[in-house]
C-alpha cells in the first residue's frame, strides 16, 4: 500500500485576479488528487490536497512550474490524509 498524505498549502505573490486558482484546478486533473483551491481574504490562496505523497508531490511541482512567475512565497504543511474529499474543487 502506497501512503497518502495531505498538505495544507499557502501561496502568496501575484496570486488572486490572475486565473491562480482556475489553472491550479486544471492542472488537478492530471493528478490523482482530491481536495481544494480558494482565495484569502489577506491576498493569498490556499491549498489543501490529498494523494498518494509522490502524487501530490508531482502536483505541487506542476503548480510551481505553470505559475511559478506569480509565487513569491510557499509555506507547506505536510499531514495526515484524512479522505474527506471526493474530487478536486474551486472553493469561493
């Protein structure tokens, strides 16, 4: 059995008003990856997603790549997947 994990991530930079979240919920779908996307109210978007720990570790890799020019500072919580999400969503 492969160990699934969560992070709880947060991005901060040119990260609202500029398709952040609608990118990073494209690129989910390329990934097993379930969990969410939103905008804070103090200017940056958090991150919560679950996977096997390569998996969503390739994911968080595709996010750097794509909207790498945006990020000014990631702040990542690795923890213990809990299973709560069913699919990879835009919250609002």
């Amino acid at each position: 059995m492969t160990a699934t994990e969560r992070v709880d991530v947060h991005y901060s930079g040119r990260v609202q008003g500029v398709g952040f979240r609608h990118t990073t919920s494209v690129l989910a779908r390329g990934f097993e990856v379930t969990g969410f996307v939103q905008n804070l109210p103090d200017g940056r978007v958090r991150l919560v997603a679950e996977g096997e720990s390569g998996e969503v570790q390739r994911f968080l890799d595709a996010i750097d790549e794509e909207l790498g020019s945006l990020i000014r500072q990631t702040s990542i919580d690795r923890l213990a997947a809990t299973g709560e999400f069913g699919r990879f969503t835009i919250r609002y």
